[in-house]
C-alpha cells in the first residue's frame, strides 16, 4: 500500500505530528515554562507585614469565606486580571471593611488595598494586577469586628512586568 | 481637560438595588524600574488612591501601587439609594489630581 501524506525528511507526517504534539505538552505546561522573574519570595509572615492592623496571631486568621480567582498561567505579568469576593451580608452589623492584595514577588508587597463599607452591598472586587514573576497572591479581607480571612491563587507568569519588553 | 476616566453601570437601576460599577482610569502608572528607548530610567509616576463619591459620601476607596496595571480597571460595587452623582478622584505621585463625575439615575 502507498503510504499517504506529505514527508519532511525522514519523518513522516505523522512522526511529526506526534512529535509536535508532545512539544505543545512542554509549552503548556507550567514547570516547563521560561520564566523570567525578580526579587524573592516572601514567607507569610512577610507578606502580612504590610497589613495594617493585623496583630500577628496566625490563629485568627483563616482560610475562609474570601474566595480569589484568577488566571493559573499568564503570559504577560503587565497585566493579569483578577477578582476577589469575599461572603458577607454588608450590613451594619457585620460588614468587609478592607480587601488587601498581597505579592509573593513583587518590589511593593501590596498591590491594592480596598475599603469597602455598608454602602457596597457586595464585597467583591475586579482588577487587573501587575506581576513580576510566579508567585503567590493572597487576597485578604478584615472584618469590621476585627477578624481576618483570606485566600492565595499561585500564578506562573512567563513575562515578568519589571523587565522592559520593547 | 480631556475626559481620562469612564465611570459604566446598567441602566434601569431602582433604589435597593446592589449596583456594579466599573471604573477605567487613563494613567501610564509608571513603575520606575523601566527605561525608555534611550536607556534613561522613567520615573516612578503611579495613582496613590482613587475614591469613589456617591451622594457625597464615600463609598469605595482604593490604595493603588506599582501593581496595579497601566490605565487602572475596577470593578466594585455600591447599593443604590437615590438618584446622585457618583465622584471620582483621585491624584497620582506627580501631584497631578483627576476627576471625573457621573449621574447615578433611579428609576422611578
């Protein structure tokens, strides 16, 4: 039977097909990717310092009820879009009064801090950050009682922001 | 002075309601630890806060840095209790201030 398909040297169409279809895998995935980064990352304990107000007891601060979504992979730290909600009526008597968003990597540890109050009516938030390498984002939220929640995205960023691309 | 903010929410809004706001800010956000074409480092010239009036009083403050992209986008949230201007200001590291205002109407 003759063979079909077009040959590349010694390859056939469909060796190459294989071939490239595992190279996609590598590309892909995330440990494989190039990744240009900056600066070290911080412990926890680290990132919380730019927190104002928080008293250093890990004990109260729990993972819960923030909940941040973003990107797993993001070709371009320039500009990485996120959101950020956080589960509270917003009432008077129990509302979110701050959201802070916390880099692993970044030359400034947070990236935003948010105040919210009753007059939000929702405690969720839309932006788009910019990052210098993967790393860990937390989003924290405080409470108007005091309490502290938060939530962490690890995020593999190809193209750090504080490398000219030009 | 060109219009460098766009403040956008739904139409048919009635007083109660949970309202999502999205705010654009035109600003470079300059993170000062890039250069120019000629190898000078640009200046650090980022938005230090924007806030968020509504019916005179503040409804949504935000403390911006060097990580927030260029041209700053939120997304935010506010309840709706009459028809009001929604203000927004804000001033970045050169001292230049911005503002930009919105009529927030209800439906009757």
């Amino acid at each position: 039977m003759q063979q079909r398909g077009v040959e590349v040297g010694h390859l056939t169409r469909r060796a190459l097909l294989l071939g490239s279809a595992g190279m996609g895998v590598l590309a892909t995935s995330p440990s494989q990717a190039v990744v240009m980064s900056s600066g070290s990352l911080r412990t926890l304990t680290e990132m919380m310092e730019g927190v104002q107000g928080f008293d250093g007891n890990f004990e109260k601060f729990k993972k819960a009820r923030v909940d941040l979504q973003m990107t797993l992979l993001a070709d371009n730290g320039n500009s990485v879009p996120l959101s950020v909600e956080v589960s509270s009526a917003m009432t008077e008597q129990e509302h979110i009064t701050d959201i802070y968003l916390l880099s692993q990597r970044n030359p400034v540890l947070v990236m935003a801090r948010f105040h919210l109050g009753v007059a939000s009516g929702k405690a969720m938030i839309n932006t788009r950050v910019r990052l210098a390498g993967s790393q860990k984002i937390m989003a924290v939220a405080r409470t108007n009682q005091g309490e502290w929640f938060f939530d962490e995205a690890q995020v593999v960023v190809t193209e750090s922001a504080c490398v000219d691309a030009s | 002075m060109a219009i460098n903010a766009r403040l956008t929410w739904s139409s048919g809004l009635r007083a109660g309601d949970v309202v999502k706001v999205r705010l654009l800010v035109q600003h470079p956000m300059e993170t000062g630890y890039l250069q120019d074409l000629s190898g000078h480092t640009i200046k650090r010239n980022v938005i230090e806060w924007i806030r968020v009036e509504y019916d005179q009083r503040e409804v949504f403050k935000v403390d911006t840095s060097s990580g927030i992209a260029a041209n700053p986008f939120f997304e935010f949230y506010l309840r709706a209790s009459v028809t009001g201007l929604v203000q927004v200001s804000w001033i970045d590291d050169a001292g230049v201030k911005g503002e930009y205002s919105k009529l927030l109407v209800l439906q009757s």
